[in-house]
C-alpha cells in the first residue's frame, strides 16, 4: 500500500490529531515512544541547555531508547523543532469579543507572546520557515488577525501589521535576553575609557546612554512604547479609528479665475 503523496508528515498529523494537549499527554503516559514524547522531550532538553543541544540523538538518549527507534517516528532534528515550537505556544489567550477594544486586545495578544518568549527563551532561536502549520502557532495568527480585522484593516493590511506586531515583540524579546546575558556598563572597567573617547569623538547621545545605564538592567528597550507606536500607526489607517488620510492629489481641484480667487 503506498502512502498518499499529499498525506502531511507524521509529526504534523499529530499536532492537528491530538492538538498537543495536556489531556494527550497524559494519555501517552506509559505507552511506547511516540511523537509527543519526543517533541516533549525536545522542549525539556531545550528549557535546560537551549536549542542548539536539541538533536535527535540527544532525544533517544534522554528517552532511553536508540537513535533508529526516535527515527522511526520523526525524520529530522527540523521536523522535532517545528513540532516543539507549536507545542511551546500553546493555544493562544482569549481575547477580548468588543471590536472597539481591538486595541486592548492586540496589546493582549503581544504580551502573551512576549510571555511565550519568556517561558522557552530557546523559541527566539527556532528558525522561521513560511507559514506555520501546527494548529496552534495558526491559532495564534488567526486571533491577532481577527482582531486587526475589528480596525476595520483589508487582509493585506492585516498581514501587515500582525507580522509588524510580531517582530517587534520579538525583537524585544531577544534584547532583553542579550542584556540580561551581559553584565552592567558602568561597572565595566572599560566604560571611562569608552566614555572618554565618546566625549572626544562629538557622541553627545551615545554619552548620555552610557552614563544613564540606559541600556543596563533590563532598560533601553521598551515593549508597550513600540506597541504604542504600532497602534497609533494603525489607527490613522483605520475608519474605525479616524480615518484613512485622505489623498490630496486625488480631490477635485477647485476651479480659480486668473487672480486665483475661487470661482
């Protein structure tokens, strides 16, 4: 019997079958090895030693089990990580049913995945192939998406904005984990030679931020001001929230006589 040629990989049939649950995993307690606790065992591995230790022999080993055994249900260290990253997110939050409060609820939206972030820092690290085809990761485009539409945005627009939205909390998100892996600038007993040749150089600016530790201790970046950017940006291009600017140069012109007063 030969295999259906349109039929998805195992490891995505999965995902849509058993949606990733925590009642699936349960159920998968005590059976054989399977796909769900490979990919479980992949997001462990990861939340311990990051996404760069993940591989499918490290897994087997984790598990018990040999290297072919771990093949037989998954076929690549990609496959295992586009299957941890659905898993990771999750079902998205429940957003607000108010349309005129879209904004409050893409402000939901981005904090939850700002959280994501936070919860599986190795996430930041998880290559991006095109569209998502785990139920979550689409369930997670489809809130954010529904909300866009409540501004009153076209689908191109909507696309848009959401990835805007998107790689701006993600940015944030790899900053914080970068400054949260370095240590203070002012302590650093290079910082008055840095300061000195910044002085020298006319970098009033980047002075400042040096001296002020604007860039220490979690400061330097800030998720709701880009958010607050992002919105504001949204709603001049929204009728829902005052109006899509109008283009000048398509308004009628007012017909003048020769002195230019208005006929």
């Amino acid at each position: 019997m030969h295999a259906n040629p349109d039929a998805p990989p195992k490891w995505v049939r999965w995902l849509w079958e058993v949606d990733a649950s925590e009642a699936a995993e349960k159920q998968e307690e005590g059976k054989g090895l399977g796909v769900g606790k490979i990919v479980r065992a992949g997001i462990a591995l990861a939340d311990d030693e990051g996404l760069e230790s993940v591989s499918v022999r490290k897994l087997a080993q984790r598990l018990g089990v040999s290297t072919m055994a771990a093949y037989r249900h998954i076929s690549s260290r990609d496959e295992v990580i586009a299957a941890m990253v659905d898993v990771a997110f999750g079902p998205p939050p429940v957003l607000s049913d108010q349309p005129e409060d879209w904004a409050g609820g893409l402000r939901c939206w981005a904090l939850a995945v700002h959280a994501r972030y936070d919860a599986h820092p190795w996430l930041l690290d998880a290559p991006v192939h095109g569209m998502p085809t785990g139920p979550h990761r689409l369930r997670w485009m489809e809130a954010v998406l529904q909300i866009l539409a409540c501004a009153e945005l076209d689908l191109q627009e909507q696309l848009n904005a959401a990835l805007l939205i998107d790689g701006h909390v993600r940015t944030v998100a790899a900053l914080k984990r970068s400054l949260a892996a370095t240590h203070d600038t002012r302590h650093d007993p290079t910082a008055n030679w840095l300061l000195t040749r910044l002085e020298a150089n006319g970098l009033t600016s980047m002075t400042q931020v040096l001296k002020a530790g604007a860039l220490d201790d979690e400061q330097g970046y800030e998720l709701d001001y880009g958010l607050d950017q992002i919105i504001a940006g949204i709603k001049v291009n929204s009728t829902s929230g005052g109006g899509r600017p109008v283009d000048q140069g398509n308004l009628p012109k007012e017909k003048t006589d020769s002195t230019g007063t208005p006929k």
